[in-house]
C-alpha cells in the first residue's frame, strides 16, 4: 500500500475513532434533561454524570500513558476502542441514577484508555510540520459528531428514550476497532525500555511536572476543559427553560455548531503549521471568553443562539488541534503517550469539576454566573500559554 494511501486509511480510522467516542461524551449535555426526566434525576445529581466519568478518564489516562511508551499506540488504540464499544453498550442495561452512574464510569474507564492515544500516534507517526494538519482532520470527527451524532442522538433520546443513542455510538466504536486492527501500525519509533512498575510510572509523572513547561501545560488543559464544561453543560438546560425549545432545536443547535467546527478545524490546523501554534491558541482564548462573557446579554431569542454558538465552536476548533500539536513536541516518543495521558487526565479533572460545581453554580447564581466563571477562566488560560509555552522551531 502506498504511504498516501495508508496516511489516508489511518486518518479516517482515528476519526471514526474521535468521532463516536466525542459524541458519546457531547450527548450528554442535549439529553441531561431527557435522562433526569426518564431515570428521575434532579439537577444537582445530573452534573455528577458528567463528574463520574471525566474522573475515571482521568485515573486512566494517567494509568494508560506510560503503558502506551512501553508496548506501543497501537495497542492501547485497540484496547480503548474494544473496551468502549463495551460500555456503551452497557447502557442500554442502565435502569436508574446509580447504574447509569456506574456505566459512565465504565464509559470513562475506556475513554481514560483512548484519551491522548490518537494524538501520541499523531505525535509518532507524522512530522511536527504536519501534525496541525493530522490533528486538524482527525478533530473533525469532533465536528461530525455535532452536525451528526448528536442531532441524531438527541433526535433518538426524545424519541426512543435517553439509551438509544450510545447503542448506535457503540456500533460507530465497533467498526473505528476494526479499521484500526486492519489498517494503523504500530509507529517506528523508540519505545519506553525501562521497567514499568507503579513507582516507575510515578517518578516519570513527577518528573514531568517538575519541568515548568509541563506544569504550565497542564494548568493550561486543567482551565481549558473547567471552562468549557462550566458553560456548556447547562447551556441547553437554560435554553430549554428561557426560550421553551425543545430537545430537537437543542439538537439543531448542535448541528451549526458542528458545522462551524467542519469549515474551521482542518483549516486552522493547515494555518497553524505556517502561523504559529500559540497565535491560535490565545486569539481563540480572547475570542471565547468575550462570547461567553456577553452570551446571556446576546442570546436574547433562541434564534440568536444559532450565531452565537457558532462563533462559539469556531473558536474551540481554533485551540484543539493547534493546543495539541504544540504539547506533542515537548517531549520525545519514549514520553509522548505519558504526557498527552497527563494532560488528558488533568484536562478531565477540570472537565469534572466544571461539571461538579456548573449545577450549583446554575441554581444559586443563574446561567449568568456560569458564563462569568467560564469565560475568566478561558483568560487564564490564554495567560498561561502566552507567558510559559514556547513555540517549537524544529521538528521533534
């Protein structure tokens, strides 16, 4: 097979990969509603769906990373995919809060595998000047599950109840295993020869952190997803309840801003490469924390949302795939796949606080407050890049 070819099949197999488990994650939010309404769930129990499994990815992730530069990505690219086709299955077995609790944690186990492995293969695979182009195209899935995966998943959960749509995820997971199986090798690159052991594993982490570099990254992935989990989550919550829409327009709210995420991630990613990772990142930190800073002001009929949720994912497709090319040449090969699970994990730690405290927040202080924390948050962020990530000028 020719290496065109082959860049191709792999492209397509990490973006099915993104895209069913994305969606799985994003599904989430539209049905919160649906799922309190089927299995009786209050508001502040909901955010803990959200909390359970953003933990678990987190404990994995870091479990995972150093694993991944011992046997290799291609190997943890199977078992996560194998693993959440699994437990989204189990879904369709959740009969009440606590297990559905718990098959979201098993969802989050898996996610903690996959999490920061098609990056780390991106990382291995192709050089620093076109991995903003790699990752631009594989975030997409992202995308695809917005103007797809989640109107239909939204769609069959008003329809066929709040289980549906992770069966179809899981039939979406079941074939990204076995492109995966088929077409994606395993890198040539230098794996991890070190015997692994949990203190082993644990010196690599705290040797990590211990550059400033690192640490930085990871407050920078800790504020990103706090932000985005702060104000997104209850985002259709408050739409629903102050424009009385139902869950399909929340679900075609969805679908503009999947394809507002199409038109700009392989783009930014392609202009990322020649313009600089850190110019992309702190113009799209600027540019959604002013949205979410006014979105209550703005949004004042469900119509304008459409615009503004837009402009929304347009900035959020300007910090993946950039974000994530930038943290791949930190490191060498032997500690990539420990690095991207660091910051995965921590990234997940913030996504499950915001998710934690976005009910509290919503019931005491008003969707308001939830942009308020949300978009300062994003500024720390842009800070945090701007002052302590240097831009990469050689291949790594």
């Amino acid at each position: 097979m020719e290496k065109s070819t082959q860049d191709r099949f792999i492209l397509f197999a990490l973006w099915l990969l993104v895209f069913a488990s994305s969606s799985q994650i994003m599904i989430i939010s539209p049905i919160l509603p649906r799922i309190g309404e089927q299995l009786g769930i209050n508001e502040t129990l909901q955010g803990t769906l959200v909390t359970a499994y953003a933990v678990l990815v987190g404990i994995m992730a870091l479990v995972t990373g150093p694993i991944s530069d011992k046997i290799g990505r291609r190997k943890i690219l199977l078992y996560g995919a194998g693993g959440m086709a699994v437990a989204l299955a189990c879904h369709g077995l959740a009969v009440n809060y606590l297990s559905l609790l718990l098959v979201r944690s098993l969802a989050g186990m898996a996610g903690g595998i996959l999490s920061g492995a098609a990056v780390s293969y991106v990382g291995d695979y192709f050089p620093y000047e076109r991995r903003g182009w790699a990752n631009g195209w594989i975030m997409s899935g992202i995308a695809m599950g917005q103007i797809i995966g989640i109107p239909l998943g939204t769609v069959l959960a008003n329809e066929f109840g709040f289980r549906s749509p992770f069966l179809i995820f899981s039939v979406g997971m079941i074939g990204a295993f076995f492109l995966i199986l088929r077409f994606v090798p395993q890198p040539n690159v230098e794996l991890d020869k070190n015997d692994l052991t949990v203190i082993t594993a644990i010196k690599k982490y705290i040797q990590m952190v211990k550059q400033p570099i690192v640490a930085a990254a990871s407050l920078s992935y800790l504020t990103m997803f706090l932000s985005v989990s702060v104000f997104i989550v209850f985002l259709p919550t408050w739409l629903e309840k102050t424009f009385s829409v139902s869950g399909n327009q929340i679900a075609s709210l969805f679908l503009v801003g999947g394809i507002a995420n199409v038109i700009t991630g392989p783009v930014v990613g392609r202009l990322s490469d020649t313009v600089g990772r850190k110019r992309m990142i702190i113009t799209s930190c600027l540019g959604f924390s002013a949205i979410i800073y006014s979105s209550t002001l703005l949004i004042t009929t469900f119509t304008i949302a459409y615009p503004v949720f837009f402009l929304i994912m347009v900035l959020v497709a300007m910090r993946i795939s950039p974000f994530q090319a930038l943290l791949t040449a930190l490191v060498d090969s032997k500690q990539r796949g420990a690095l991207m699970s660091l910051m995965i994990g921590i990234g997940q730690v913030g996504f499950g606080l915001g998710g934690a405290i976005a009910g509290p927040i919503y019931l005491h202080g008003g969707f308001a407050m939830n942009s308020i924390i949300g978009g300062t948050t994003i500024l720390i962020m842009a800070f945090l890049v701007w002052r302590f990530l240097p831009e990469p000028k050689v291949s790594a």
